[in-house]
C-alpha cells in the first residue's frame, strides 16, 4: 500500500534496497529471531562488503535489526516498539537515508536542551503557534493521516527552535529538521500499525508540552522532553520527527 506517492528503484540506493530486502525479511519473524549471518544477508542480497556494512548501518539506525557476535551470531530481529515501528514503515527516503538517520540522531540529542530553552524565551504569540500546530497533528491524527502529522510535528519543533536565543543552536538544530524533512520522498504503510494509538500518543505528548511551557512549568517541561526523547526500542518512541 503506498500513500501520497511511490518511491521507485531509481530513488534509492544499493545500500538502501538491500536494507529494504532484510526489513521484509525481518518483518515476518518474531522479535529475537535469527535472520542470518552476515555473508548469508550479503550474498542474499547480492552486493559487496561495502553496500552490505552501509545498509546494515541503515538497519541499525531505523532499529530493526541487532548484531551480535560470536558463533552463534548474526543480525537478529530487534525488538520494536509500536512508534518505531511506524517511523520504518512510514517514511520513504532518497538516497541520502544515512544522512537522514545521522539527522535525527542528533536532533533527538539535542531536543531536550532546544525544549528547555523555549520555557524561558517563549512569548504569548509563539505559544499561540505552538498550539496551532498541535491542534493539525490533532487533526491528522483524526484522520490517520501519518504525513500530515508528521509535517505537523516537524512545524512544532522548528517554530520552538525559532525562540532560541543562541543562533549557532538555532542553526543546528533547523538545519538537522530540514534535512529529515527534505530527503522524505513520501509516506507509505507497508504493514499494519496501530497507527491511531501510537499518533494519539505522540499528540498527547506534544500538546502537554507546550501548555507545560506555556504555564512556565520547569519540572514538567524537562520531564516531558526526557519521554519525548527516549530512544526508540526502549520505552518510548522516539519519532520520526
């Protein structure tokens, strides 16, 4: 099924479809399963050393896969929580995917420090957009529309970013946020996801954040981008934006 576009054979690269084929792979065993070697996936999948390092890189990053050594070893089905799980099915990457996960990466790092700073540097009117946008993630989220959500989601943290009062921050982390957004081709759902519970979540979750950086709340505005930035896998999400 594909949503809002399809992204061809030409769209990605080597590394990218090879990590497609395991994804599929793993996608029909349990959480722990045994998926191969690596020369077994290598030589399934048709392509070198290289390629096979770069998309088990690409994996590994979008949680879908665990390494581990010794005899019995291999890549092994990671254990995926439900947002994780949306985030690999959802967004179609172009060929730049590596850099993509490097971006988010060190958006999530960086997602509590640029919260933190809008507590104090957040005025009535930006307040008033934040929750603009929370109210279309709301409405996507009605809808089950993954993409606007997402697009939602991205608006939100990039107008918090626009408060920071330090412009190399400011930079950074819009920068990082562009590049997730600019390198989506599409959305698509490849498998069946309790999409409406795990949006009504992350909804929930970005809507008390602002109203606790609207009421000034310290405790709560740290307590909320901690669970905002859990890495996914582990108990919470992380999200695709």
């Amino acid at each position: 099924m594909t949503i809002n576009g399809v992204v061809g054979d030409a769209t990605v690269t080597r590394a990218e479809r090879a990590a497609q084929r395991i994804a599929e792979r793993a996608r029909g065993a349990t959480a722990g399963a045994r998926l191969g070697t690596k020369t077994e996936l290598r030589e399934w999948c048709g392509v070198s050393v290289g390629t096979f390092n770069e998309a088990l890189r690409l994996l590994q990053s979008r949680g879908v896969v665990a390494v581990r050594p010794g005899p019995r070893g291999g890549l092994f089905v990671a254990e995926q929580s439900p947002m994780v799980r949306l985030g690999n099915s959802v967004l179609a990457l172009d060929a730049d995917a590596a850099s993509v996960a490097d971006a988010v990466r060190i958006r999530d790092a960086l997602d509590p420090l640029v919260t933190m700073d809008a507590l104090a540097h957040s005025s009535p009117a930006a307040i008033s957009k934040y929750r603009e946008q929370v109210t279309a993630m709301k409405d996507a989220t009605a809808a089950l529309d993954a993409v606007g959500f997402l697009h939602a989601n991205w608006r939100l943290h990039a107008l918090i970013a626009e408060v920071n009062p330090s412009p190399m921050l400011r930079s950074i982390y819009t920068t990082l946020l562009d590049i997730v957004e600019g390198h989506t081709l599409a959305v698509r759902a490849v498998e069946e996801h309790p999409l409406a519970e795990v949006m009504q979540e992350r909804c929930q979750l970005h809507a008390d954040l602002v109203e606790a950086i609207a009421a000034r709340d310290a405790d709560e505005v740290a307590r909320l981008a901690a669970a905002h930035s859990v890495k996914p896998g582990r108990d919470a999400e992380g999200e695709p934006a």
